[in-house]
C-alpha cells in the first residue's frame, strides 16, 4: 500500500478502532473512519487528521463505495456487541456485516481487512495457527468464524486482497474496555481491599492495544501475507502473572483473592497463537 492510499476505518470510535486510526495516520495514510458518535456534533473521539463520517455501514445508500471516498483498503472493525460474547446480536447482524463488505467488493473494493477472533477456534489446547479447526463455542465465535467461511467462498480466486485479523486477548487503554483489568481497575478506585478472582493459572495470549492497532496497521498497508493472520504476542502467559502486573504497573493497593470464584470449564488450561507470520510483517514494516 502506498503511503498516501486512503484507508476506510470501520468502527473507528470503539476500543480498538481509534488505535487503528491514529497507527495509519502516523504511517502516512489517509484515513476515512466511520464513528457512530459522529452523527452527534463534537461526539467522536477520533483522531482529529482523519476524515469522520457518521454514516450507517448498513445502509446502502448513505454508505456506499463513492460516499465512503472510494478507499483503497477496507479495515472492518466494526461489530456490535463485542464485550458480550453472548449477546443475541452478533447472530442478527451477522448478515449486514455479509452484505456490506460484498457490496464494497462489488462496487470497487479490492483490498479488505477484516477483523476476527481467537474465539472462532473454540476449546484448544496449546499454539494456535491459521490450519487450527474451528469450534467456536459463543454466539460471538460463531458469527465471526460464519464471516470468515463466507467471505473466503465469495472472494477466493478472485482479484481481492483478503486479510482476516484473528486477535487474541486484549488489554490496555481499560477505561474504554470491559476486561478483567477493567473491572480490577474499577475496585482498586472504589478502595476495595481485595478483588475475587480465579486461581489465575490459566494460560493466554495477552496482546497491548496499541501494539494490536500497530499489527492491524501494518497487515492492511501490505498485501503479500493474505489469509488467517494471528494478530497476537506468540507467548502464553498465566491469567495471575498478567493481572499482579497490572496492579503493579498502575500502582494499586488491592491484593487479588485467588480461589473466590471456580476456573472457567470451557477455557483451555494455555492457548496461544503462533506468531510467525505477523513478525514478519512487523520487521518489514520497520
């Protein structure tokens, strides 16, 4: 991608989605981001040097190739619901998502990136890459495991660049999350004097937000690695380890309560996600 190409950001006012933004901007593109809360004046909270549309994706007319500025690569973050694995509307909106991005396909879009998730995999112990069988086991695995299948029959052997961005567990920025850290960070400033927890002793795969956005960034300004991508650190790291260095790095006087709730069945002892291929998109991109 060219440093100057215009990059449509979707769900640019969400979590991770003002991170993407701002990652583009600094490395020269031009950035069109569609935010909800823009149709609110002084709502959006998008990096200002972007070009803001309050738009409905979902509406045909309102958001059509032209009206979005003809973008060169199409970054789709967005999706309704995303904390709240759930959630009866990832199953609902599911083919809005479907027709949208077929639509920008054909009505001009040749270069998408869209975002997916770990969870699409479901219960698996151990590393994760893109020939991992899917199993997903939320409402929330599922719609996005059903986008990725679909859009993979719709585009393949066509001219398309596709890019499906299949993050794991994020952290950072919490304030504007509803994580764990999130919930943590809230007792500590109430003064709660412990917070209950698991044993901790489950293994993720912990990636910082803006070094995601900075990994989502540097997927879509390139075109030679396509497919599954595992936008990820690559190292398992225990749920406890994770969360006293939260505490520690925010410097909050509360001790964790290790054993107050039961470990989650349906979550792997450790799972991650192997790293290979977007290292090297990183290194190219320095």
């Amino acid at each position: 991608m060219a440093g100057d190409a215009t990059v449509l950001v979707t769900g640019a006012g969400g979590y991770i989605g003002r991170h993407v933004v701002t990652a583009l901007l600094d490395r020269g593109a031009r950035v069109v981001a569609v935010d909800r809360a823009a149709r609110v004046p002084g709502g959006s909270r998008v990096d200002p040097r972007a070009t803001v549309l309050g738009v409905d994706i979902f509406d045909a007319d309102e958001a059509s190739y032209e009206a979005l500025h003809s973008p060169d690569v199409v970054v789709h973050l967005a999706w309704e619901a995303g904390f709240h694995h759930g959630s009866p509307a990832h199953m609902s909106r599911l083919s809005d998502h479907y027709r949208f991005l077929t639509r920008l396909v054909a009505e001009g879009a040749s270069h998408l990136t869209v975002a997916g998730t770990m969870h699409e995999i479901g219960y698996h112990e151990g590393e994760i890459d893109a020939d991992t069988p899917t199993h997903p086991q939320t409402l929330y695995g599922i719609a996005k495991n059903a986008l990725r299948e679909a859009l993979e029959v719709e585009l393949r052997g066509g001219p398309v660049t596709f890019q499906w961005l299949r993050c794991f567990y994020i952290y950072g920025d919490d304030e504007a999350n509803s994580s764990i850290f999130t919930k943590i960070a809230q007792a500590a400033e109430r003064g709660d004097p412990t917070f209950p927890f698991t044993t901790g002793a489950n293994k993720f795969d912990f990636v910082e937000v803006h070094e995601l956005a900075a990994q989502i960034a540097a997927v879509a300004s390139q075109s030679q690695e396509t497919g599954i991508i595992n936008c990820c650190s690559g190292t398992p790291e225990s749920l406890a380890h994770r969360a006293e260095s939260f505490i520690a790095e925010r410097g909050y006087d509360i001790r964790l309560e290790y054993g107050a709730f039961p470990d989650r069945p349906f979550e792997s002892p450790a799972t991650w996600g192997n790293a290979d291929v977007i290292r090297r998109i990183m290194a190219s991109a320095t």
